[in-house]
C-alpha cells in the first residue's frame, strides 16, 4: 500500500502543489459547477414542460366547452317549439317545408354556438319516420336502422336520456370529413310528462378542431388523442403515431403530466379526459425545444474548459516559480555537504519569505562553522588534559610509595602519631586516585572522613571534637566520593581553628519520607561571617563548597540541593540528594 502511494503521490513540492490545485480546487469547482449546470437544465426543462402542459389545459377547456355547447344545443332543441310541433305533428306542414323548418333551425345553432367550429353535425329523427340532418350522409339514411341504432338503447343512457360515444363511426360525407371518428351524443326528445316525441344525435369532429388548434408547426409539435387502451382516435399530423411504451406509461400513471421519452427524444406532455376516458398528447422533439439551450451549453463548456486549460497552465508556472528557489537552496545544501559547509546562499537574489529562508540557512551554517571549531578547540583541550593526566598518575604513585617508606620507618622507630598519620593520609590519596567510581558506600565516606580528622586531631591537639549520627539500614546508601571531606575540612580550618576554646563538629545522615537523603555538617565555629573578615589572601583559590555544588549539579541534576546556615554560633551546611540504597557486595567492594 505505501509502494503504491509513493508511486501515486509526486514526490516533488512543484507537483505536489500542482495536484493539489488541481484535485482540491479545480475539480470540486468544475463538479460544482456541472452540478449547478444541470440544476439550471433541469429547471429550464420544467419550465417549457409546464408551458406546454398549460397548452394541453387550454386544449382541454376548449374540448370541455365544445362537449358543454352541444349539451347546451341539445336542450335548446329540446325546448324549441317549432322543433317539437315538426317531429310530434309533421302532417301540418309539407315534407319539404318540414325540412326547410329544422335546417333553418341547425344553421341558426352552428352560427350561434359553434361559429368558431363549424365540424359539429346534427341529426334528428321523429317518430313518424322522418329523418332531418345538417349534413350530407356517407351512406343511405335508412330510419329503422337509424331508429335501432346500438346507442339509442335506453339502457346504455343516464336517467337523463342521454349518453356520450367518444369513438362513434364517421357517418358524414367523405368529402365534408374525413375523420374515422366522431365525439357524438346520443339524446332521447320529451316532453314536460317525459314522454318522447323524438332522437336527436349531436356529433362533433374532433379530429378537425385537432387540427385547427395545431398553430405552432414551427415547433413541429404533435398532438394526439388516444382512448385509455392505448387506441389511436386522432392525431394533428397524419403520419405519425405514438410507441406503444409511451401508451403503456401513459396507462401507468395517468396523473403525472410530462415525462421525457428517450427513444424518441421528445418531450411527452399529456392530460386526461376523464369524462371521455380519453388522453390528450402533446410531443415535442428535444432537439427542437433545447435548441437554444444546446448552443449554449457548447459555448459555456468551450468557454470553461479553455479557461481551465488556462488556470492549469498559470497554476503550474505559479508552482514553478515559488519551487524553483527552493530547489535552488536544496542543491546548494547538498554542494554544502560536499565542500564541507563553506558555502554561502546569494542573498540579493531572492525576496520576501524565501530571503528570509536564505538569511537563515546562511545564518546556520556559520554557526554549524563555529560550533564545529569550538568542539576542535575542544577536542585539542581534553587530549591535552588527558595527556596531563597521564602524566599526573606518576606523582600519586610516588607519594604512595614514600608514605609507605615513612610508615615502616615510623613504626620501626615506634612512633605512633607518625604512623597513625601515613595510613589515614594513604587512605584518603588512594580514594582520590580511584577515578573510575562517583559514588561510594556511606560508611566508606565516613571512613575517609574519621581518616582525615584523624590527621587533623594530631595538627590540632585534639582541640575539637566530631560526633556521627546515622542509622545502620542506610550505612550502604550512595553518596557522592569525598562530598563530606572538603566540607568538614573548612569547618576545621575555617570555623573551628580561630576558636579559643575547644570545638565541636556534628555529622548527621538520615532518610527524608520522601525517598531522599540529607547529609549534615554541623560547626560551632566562629562563623562564614567572621571568618570571610579574617581571611588573608591564599596561595589558591579554595574549592571546597563550589566543588561540591557543582559535583551534586553533574550527578543529580535538579534533584540535588545544597543549603548553607550561617551565624555567630557557627555553620550548619545541609545537602540532600536521592536516597540510592545498594546491596552490598562482599565485605570490600561497593556495588
């Protein structure tokens, strides 16, 4: 998996800022506004969808105004006195003046209800075998078989005496229409006690006012009206005809009012009949509707994609330029590896963040230059000094030696004091010469300690006195090598020795409850004070309470502390540092 990220992710800063404009800006940006693009299609296409939908609402209105009038003709036939003394008493008049009574009477109808229709056709049968139309007939009218047509059954009609027939057969001359089917009603006459007198059919050609409200053929719209079946009834363009997918959707969801039906590519709005069962349908090519829309929509990606040509172009010279400094710096720091850090950026080249970056790497290789000649400088002193304390280990030796030589003198000669004197000062070199150990057993330290106050005791006359206090369980704790020595050496030297009387010294170690050990040096001397006023100048510095600091600072770092009481009773000089408890080893050697 990471092979694979270090094969797809560049590995260059350049390229890395070039995908990252590309993938985190330049994508999102472009989905967005594909995304937006489509929204707005999508409304636009609504917005034509239901203008043409409102169409099909006025061609639906104009078809239940047309049902609505010849209703209304019917009841004004119905109502017409001359129409009913022709059909109920015939023999007052002429068969001629008869006929000239009820075309008189459909002519007047046509131009008062259907003036911008004039396809509406009538028929009137009496019952006295008299048949009156106001249109030429495509066969022979024949009264008993008009009279016994299927759709003047009564059983078939509404408690009304009427009925609709959305598909009824053509019967007008070929010449007048040429429709297969007429939208007819079908009506029973009566009078005031429903008695009938007579039958009226009203049929209306809605293949022609198909046709006559087809006035957009710019558009090359398409309308169609087909029954709840699917059956073709009528259609504005004789040629064409609707797929039998698009009925079956028509049949599948009735209420929805527009869809697009991608065989075709067009625009499908429809609208039910729900008094005939019929539907309404109105198609529209796509590529007639969008038109527009299309052409636009190529020159706002022409426009988008050049403008995104560009912005990748800019966004790579953009990449460039800010990179190229730094693979300028990268080089020079791989020159500086090679000419071992003496080389230098040119500052007057660059600008803003990039000097500044410059400035600074300059800045660090002087440094890394002068740190390098310190440690040099260094380097040459601790060969220097171990060279010194090489040569230094001779002297110790030495001294051992002759110590050794004036103790077996002594001790022949039956000296004590002399004696006493070379084993304690023996002990005290041996432990200084033993640099291989920082920490030492607390009863060793004491040793050294009673060692050296043994010295003293006999350059002083036994003048003071030293007391120790500590507990036996600590006796192998860890402490710092020759930590107590210096500092009973200054009460001696420093406290005790202006002191006319006798003197005292206490040692105290002891266990803090917080996992530390206190060591304490107490004097009743004359006091730092007094003695600070009467100190002449010395050959050499003295070390003693800095050297401990300093040791306590190396080997314990924040966790070792030294605190200093002084007054004219004497000094009181505490130091505690961590409580290292060891497991003895042997009766000699500490672990």
């Amino acid at each position: 998996m990471s092979g694979l990220m270090r094969v797809l992710v560049p590995q260059k800063l350049k390229y890395r800022l070039f995908a990252a404009f590309v993938f985190l800006i330049l994508l999102p940006f472009c989905a967005l506004n594909l995304y937006n693009y489509q929204r707005i299609e999508t409304l636009v296409q609504k917005k034509i969808s239901q203008q043409s939908h409102y169409q099909l609402e006025q061609m639906y209105r104009t078809l239940e105004d047309q049902i609505s009038i010849a209703f209304k003709t019917l009841i004004f036939l119905k109502q017409e006195d001359t129409v009913q003394s022709v059909l109920l008493h015939p023999e007052l008049r002429n068969e001629l003046e008869n006929k000239r009574l009820m075309e008189n009477i459909f002519k007047n109808l046509n131009n008062s209800f259907f003036l911008y229709n004039p396809s509406v056709y009538f028929m009137i049968l009496d019952l006295h075998e008299s048949v009156y139309t106001s249109y030429p007939p495509r066969d022979s009218l024949v009264y008993e078989d008009l009279r016994n047509h299927p759709d003047f059954d009564r059983s078939q009609m509404n408690s009304s005496s009427y009925h609709w027939v959305p598909n009824d057969n053509n019967y007008v001359l070929r010449d007048v229409s040429t429709s297969p089917y007429l939208l007819s009603l079908y009506a029973y006459l009566e009078d005031a006690q429903n008695k009938p007198y007579g039958m009226a059919r009203i049929s209306i050609d809605y293949s022609y006012w198909l046709r006559s409200l087809h006035k957009q053929p710019d558009l090359q719209q398409q309308y169609f009206l087909i029954t709840h079946s699917g059956e073709n009834i009528s259609q504005s363009d004789v040629d064409s005809s609707l797929s039998d997918e698009v009925k079956a959707r028509l049949a599948e969801q009735p209420g929805q009012q527009y869809f697009i039906d991608k065989a075709s590519g067009s625009l499908i709005n429809y609208i039910y009949v729900e008094s005939l069962d019929w539907y309404i349908v109105n198609r529209i090519p796509l590529s007639v509707l969008f038109v527009e829309m299309e052409g636009l929509k190529g020159q706002y990606f022409i426009t988008f994609f050049a403008l995104m040509t560009v912005f990748l172009i800019m966004t790579f010279l953009i990449a460039t330029t800010i990179t190229r400094p730094l693979s300028h710096l990268q080089n020079k720091m791989k020159a500086a590896v090679h000419k071992n850090l003496k080389i230098r950026l040119p500052e007057h080249k660059f600008s803003g963040e990039i000097l500044e970056l410059t400035r600074t790497f300059n800045t660090m290789l002087d440094d890394t230059n002068l740190l390098i000649q310190k440690l040099k400088a260094e380097e040459r002193q601790k060969e220097a000094v171990h060279f010194q304390m090489l040569l230094a280990q001779t002297n110790p030796h030495f001294l051992l030696n002759t110590l050794n030589t004036i103790k077996w003198i002594a001790i022949r000669e039956q000296n004590e004091d002399i004696t006493g004197i070379t084993l304690s000062l023996g002990l005290l070199l041996e432990a200084s010469l033993n640099t291989d150990k920082d920490l030492i057993y607390l009863k060793d330290e004491l040793e050294l300690v009673q060692a050296y106050v043994h010295i003293q005791q006999v350059r002083y006359r036994h003048k003071f006195e030293v007391t120790y206090a500590y507990d036996e369980d600590i006796l192998y704790a860890l402490v710092p090598k020759l930590s107590l020595q210096p500092l009973v050496e200054n009460a001696i030297i420093h406290g005790l020795g202006p002191l006319p009387d006798n003197g005292l010294i206490e040692i105290r170690v002891h266990r803090d409850g917080d996992g530390r050990l206190a060591v304490q040096i107490k004097d009743n001397g004359v006091g730092m004070a007094h003695s600070q006023a009467a100190k002449t100048v010395r050959k050499r510095p003295g070390i003693g309470l800095s050297n401990i600091q300093e040791r306590l600072r190396l080997l314990f770092r924040e966790e070792g502390h030294m605190e200093i009481r002084t007054s004219d009773q004497g000094v009181t000089i505490t130091f505690t540092i961590p409580f290292l408890l060891s497991t003895p080893y042997g009766n000699e050697h500490p672990a």
